[in-house]
C-alpha cells in the first residue's frame, strides 16, 4: 500500500539505481544513483568510498551477468536489486526501497555529409 510504502521510505530510505546498456548488452559508462534517506557516511566520514564502493558492487554484478541475462530487463532490474541489498546489510543494517532503471542505447553508424 502506498502508506506502507512511505513509512519504509521514512525509515530506511529510497536508492535510485540507473543503467546504460548497449545493443550488444554490455555496460555504458559508470552506474547513477540518486539516494534520499540513505547512509552513505562511514563512521570515519568517509561518504564517497562508500558511495564508490556502492556504485562498483552494482556495476560488478551487471558485468558478472552472461549477455543473455543482460539482454533481459527483468534479470538486470533484479541482480542490480540483490547487489544493493547485499551492500545495504553489510554495511547499513536497513534495506532502502530500490528502483532500477535500465537504459538500452544502439548506436547507429551514419555516413558523414559530403
């Protein structure tokens, strides 16, 4: 329910997670995330190596897929899921909301004008 929704929001947060796949399925550029809610500040303040950290598990487990499972949106939405949750245990104790999105891009050669 939309209620209970916006209470797990208020106490564990929202991570936004999003992907760039080509035509070949393979990875374009770093993954984005956009966070509310969420800890990233290790007890030293260390924000970004944990954000780092964060973006490098998400991005290994997308590349650790076979090309057949990278060509599934579904598959990809769920190991992106799984690899942050993983993150989120070890290092937070709280399971923020996750939303994927994932991107499909196929560059498409043109022949330059004269």
């Amino acid at each position: 329910t939309p209620l209970r929704e916006r209470r797990k929001i208020a106490n564990a947060g929202m991570l936004a997670v999003s992907c760039v796949l080509d035509a070949r399925h393979r990875r374009l550029g770093d993954v984005a995330l956009e966070a509310q809610g969420v800890v990233f500040e290790a007890a030293g303040g260390d924000e970004r190596s944990l954000y780092d950290d964060l973006t490098d598990a998400i991005a290994q487990a997308i590349d650790d897929l076979s090309p057949t499972k990278r060509a599934d949106d579904d598959a990809v939405t769920l190991i992106v899921k799984r690899a942050a949750r993983l993150y989120f245990d070890d290092h937070w104790g709280k399971r923020p909301i996750i939303k994927t999105m994932v991107h499909r891009v196929s560059l498409i050669k043109t022949p330059l004008a004269p």
